[in-house]
C-alpha cells in the first residue's frame, strides 16, 4: 500500500486542460473568403483538402459571391480591365486613339498626328528634331546646321 507524502498532495485546483479550439469546414472556408475576397473556389478546396462542391455550397449558404471573375490585366491607354483575348487595349477604340502621337514640329511650331510606331523608330534611329513635313525638316536641318556653325565660329 503506497502512502500519499505530503510532497505529492497539493491545495491547488487542477488546471483544466487546454483543448485546441476545432473549426468546421464552414468556418475555415468562410475565414480564407474574408481574408483573401479574389481567392478562387478551387484554391480554398485545395487549401482545406474538400471538393470545389463544398466549398461553393458552403459560400452560397452564407450569401458569398461563388465565382470570382478572374482579371486579365488592365488596359493601357484607359486601364479598364481586359477581356481574355484582349493582348493590350480593352477595346479597338482605345488601341487606335493610344496607336497616334501629337508633337510640335521644331522648325514652324505647327501640331502634327503621326503614329506612334514611325514616333518610335525616329527616336530610336536618334533623330533629336522632329518635322511636320519634309520641307520643315530640310529648312530646320539647314537652319541647325548655321546655329551649330556660328557657335563654333565664337
């Protein structure tokens, strides 16, 4: 017979054990929509190991959106969202008014609309002078020319 010793016997109450606080299927599913609203139906199933199923039944019943459209980037010129064959403009309108140009010709100050690729290829050809016209372009180079001519002359 084994004799309880003082040492072992304690006026302490016991501690209540600590048990893990268990949440529902529901409520983890419910938890991952509130933190992340874009989080597709198919990752929250892979995230919780339940079927795609479950997881819109369980978003329908708590009044949740079940389909998240996804996002295909943004337009450049507008940026509203993309359709999915859409590579860069939203729309054909916004491709051709992005595609033209407006700069001041350097030689008569006038306005001139080109497109935006023949812009690009001057600049990368290192045109420092942009024409209106031809004619802007042989008076203006001839008109360079006599300003860098004198500056070097002084």
């Amino acid at each position: 017979m084994m004799i309880a010793s003082a040492e072992h016997m304690s006026l302490e109450p016991p501690t209540p054990i600590q048990t893990p606080i268990v949440l529902s299927n529901s409520q983890k599913v419910l938890a991952l929509r509130e933190g992340n609203p874009t989080l597709p139906a198919i990752r929250i199933a892979e995230i919780l190991l339940i079927t795609r199923e479950r997881v819109r039944q369980i978003l329908k019943k708590a009044g949740l959106p079940t389909y998240i459209p996804r996002t295909y980037g943004f337009c450049k010129a507008c940026g509203a969202s993309k359709s999915t064959y859409r590579k860069v403009y939203c729309s054909a309108a916004c491709r051709f008014a992005h595609s033209k140009i407006t700069f001041q010709c350097e030689f008569c100050d006038n306005s001139k609309t080109i497109g935006r690729s023949s812009y690009d290829a001057q600049v990368r050809r290192g045109y420092k002078h942009m024409y209106c016209s031809v004619g802007c372009r042989q008076r203006g180079n001839w008109a360079f020319r006599k300003q860098d001519q004198a500056q070097h002359l002084t």
